[in-house]
C-alpha cells in the first residue's frame, strides 16, 4: 500500500457548515440576479442595494475562529 493511499478524512463541522453557507449566498444572489431585485447589504457603515450581475459572486478563502 502506497503512503498516498490513505482514506480522507471525513469533512469537519466548519467545513460542512462553511459550505452550506456559500452555497445559500449564492442561491440568493441568482434569485436576486433572476428576479431583477436588489440585495440589500452592509457597506462602508451604510446601508446599500446593489443590484446583482454574474460578477457579484466571488470564492474568497475566508479564515473564521483562532
């Protein structure tokens, strides 16, 4: 048996979590985006409506907790 071979570990509570998390935005963005609605987000201390486009949605490695 190869080093390499090891069984993956199943995905941690964050990571299920922090996944789940992602995929609801983005659900909400295209309903957004499809609907022709605003999202209405935090930004700069102020309250703003942005209206969604395909560039709206970025994968961004977010560090949470330590």
């Amino acid at each position: 048996m190869k080093k390499n071979d090891k069984k993956k570990s199943p995905p941690s509570l964050l990571a299920k979590a922090e996944r789940a998390l992602r995929e609801a935005v983005a659900e909400v963005i295209e309903s957004h985006r499809r609907d022709g609605e605003p999202l209405i987000v935090w930004r700069d201390g102020k309250v703003a409506r942005v209206f969604p486009d395909r560039s709206l949605v970025r994968e961004t490695r977010a560090r949470y907790g330590k």
